[in-house]
C-alpha cells in the first residue's frame, strides 16, 4: 500500500472532525433540513452582515478575475481599525491559514510547541504536522495557567499559543496574567494570542499593545464568529512589521479570494449586525446559565458564544440529540468524554435545545 510511502507522523494523526453538517445529518436520519438546529460549531446565528452579503452581490462579476493577492484595501481597513500600519496585518483564509504561517515559518524537528491542555485541537495537529514536540500545559479549572505555561519554556521552544477566550471551555485569562507571562517571554519565543472570540467579552484584556511595542507577538482574529462570514474562510493576523513580513513568504498566493475580501472589508464597518450578534448571545448565554442553574447541570461559565456543559456520556448524548434534529458537540476529542460543547443560537434555538437535552437527559436516567 502507497501509505508505507507515507510520513509516518501523517499516517498516525487523527483528522480533525469538524461540527456535523445539517445537510449530511438530514440525509441520515431523514429529517428536513428546515427542522434541524446546528449549535455544533459557534457560528453566527444571525447569518452573515447584511453589509457583506451585499457586497459580494456586487462583486460576482468579477469573479473571473483573480483576487488582489497582497489584499490591499482589507489590510489596510483592519490597520486603520485597529490604529496599525498595512504591513501589520496578514490575511489568511481562515485565522487558522496564520497558525499554519506561524508552524511553517518557525517550527521544525529540533522545536516546540506549548499549549494548554484543553486548547484547540489544531495546535497539537499542526505541531505534528511539521515534526515538533507538541508540549501540553495542565489548565486547572479550564483556565490557561500562564505561569505554568511560561514555566515550560525551554532554549527549544518557538511557539505559545493562548487561546483567549479559550475553545472549547470559554475561558478567558485576564490583563494582569498576560502582563505577567509577557515579562517573562523570552526572545526566542512568540506569543500568539489565538483571539476568535474577543469581539463577544465587553472588556478583553489588550494584547494589541505588545504588537505595537515590537514584541514577539501574533495576535490571531477571524470574521467566522462575530461578523459570520465563517463559510467563506477568511481571518488575519496582527503582528510587528517584521514577524509579519516574515508569515508573508510563506502564505500561499492568492490564499484569501475575491468574495471573502470584499464581504469582509464590509463587514468591518456594519457597527449595527456586531451590535445585534453581541446582544443576541449575552441574552442567549444567561437563558443557557439560568435553564442549567435550575437543571442543576454543570457547566463552565463562558466569554465567547458556546457554553461547555456536564452530560454524562457526551458522545451518546450528542448522538441522541442528534436523532431529534440537534447538532451539539461532543468533547471527547478535547479529553471531555462527560461534556459536551453548546453554541448560543437565536432564542427559538436555544429553546429547542434545552427542550431535547431535557428530554435525552431524562431517558438515560430512566
């Protein structure tokens, strides 16, 4: 067989399985896709900014045309956001296209890769990918522990990797812990502040500082969550002119496309659909706390727009909530085989969900 070819390191890996599809589920179980509810994989309830829907609209005619490789006007958009410089800013089709940058730029058979023990799994995955020493740091109550954390560094380390707030267990480290870990931070080792979910917490600690002071610092963002532009594979990372120069001889040409440029130039100024998605999911996480309070269910109070709650067997209740038409995730792939991980949604999803999980809760008690 070919796979005796093969990387070894590439044969032993398990791919990484996304949230289940609502089309692929209704082909299973028969059901109409209209009647499902997907709260698997922390997208936008509301849809994409009208702002954005609109301009790729527009923008369909020119889809014959390759996109503008360098993304000029959306580098320079998110810089002028976010008080930086063009050469700051590195796009990416997806934020997780800047992990890959980051992996392939700095990592190799001699380095290292810390993260924390529950953090996002495609940090182990892609620290394998390219031969490094995946190092996993114990997170006591979900939290990063950062001084754990820096603790770990050693001459071979390249890499941290701070998800914050943190997937799948929403937590979220404060300033004061940041500050800490930095001043410890040596020279030879980046900091990346993997930050997805920091549109949704009303005052995120600032990493963007460490960026403009020339540090050793990527600060990952993404428009799949708060702006929901998640089907169209577009993020960025913000770094110091050089760290940044550097991720761009390794990005891909023509990595990011046409639509997802212009859709999320729009989306970065449509001030009133974030306004909404913030609203919609701090109402949605206090339904989500007090149904669980009353339940008496456990659950990790959350910073982002997903909840991590305590089932039992999450894989079986995943599957029976499945049969009725919603699509939460299970964690047993994250070493949380009792938990699994609930997306907020609009409030008639958020209804339906709880409505399931007390019925699928209450047959495996019987």
């Amino acid at each position: 067989m070919i796979d005796q070819y093969a990387n070894r390191f590439v044969c032993d890996l398990v791919a990484y399985e996304p949230g289940k599809p609502i089309d692929e589920t209704a082909r299973e179980l028969g059901l109409d896709p209209s009647q499902i509810v997907k709260v698997a994989s922390n997208e936008n309830p509301l849809g994409p900014s009208p702002m954005a829907k609109e301009a790729m609209r527009l923008a369909l005619d020119e889809a014959h045309i390759y996109p503008d490789g360098g993304g000029f006007r959306l580098r320079s958009a998110i810089a002028d956001s976010l008080e930086f410089n063009r050469e700051n800013v590195v796009l990416g089709n997806g934020s997780n296209e800047i992990i890959e940058l980051l992996c392939h730029t700095f990592l190799n058979r001699q380095t290292e890769l810390i993260a924390a023990e529950h953090a996002f799994v495609v940090y182990k995955l892609m620290a394998t990918l390219f031969g490094a020493k995946y190092i996993e740091v114990p997170d006591p109550g979900f939290v990063h522990d950062l001084n754990a954390m820096a603790g770990a560094i050693t001459q071979d380390t390249r890499l941290v990797f701070i998800a914050n707030p943190n997937n799948p267990t929403g937590t979220m480290v404060n300033q004061d812990a940041i500050d800490r870990f930095m001043d410890r931070l040596p020279d030879h080792v980046i900091a990346v502040f993997d930050e997805a979910y920091i549109e949704f917490p009303d005052s995120p600690p600032d990493t963007l500082r460490y960026v403009r002071e020339g540090r050793n610092v990527c600060v990952l963002r993404t428009f799949s969550k708060i702006h929901g532009l998640a089907g169209l594979r577009i993020g960025y990372g913000l770094a110091p002119a050089h760290l940044a120069a550097l991720l761009q001889k390794a990005r891909q040409p023509f990595n990011v496309n046409s639509l997802a440029q212009v859709a999320a130039l729009a989306a970065l100024s449509d001030n009133n659909h974030i306004a909404q998605t913030k609203k919609l999911n701090t109402e949605g996480l206090a339904f989500y706390e007090e149904a669980l309070r009353a339940r008496g269910l456990e659950f990790v109070p959350s910073h982002a727009n997903f909840l991590l709650i305590k089932t039992g067997d999450g894989d079986q209740v995943f599957r029976d909530m499945l049969k009725q038409g919603v699509i939460v995730r299970a964690m047993s792939s994250y070493k949380l085989p009792e938990w699994v991980r609930i997306s907020i949604g609009t409030r008639e999803q958020n209804t339906r969900c709880i409505e399931v999980l007390d019925a699928v809760l209450a047959s495996v008690a019987v």
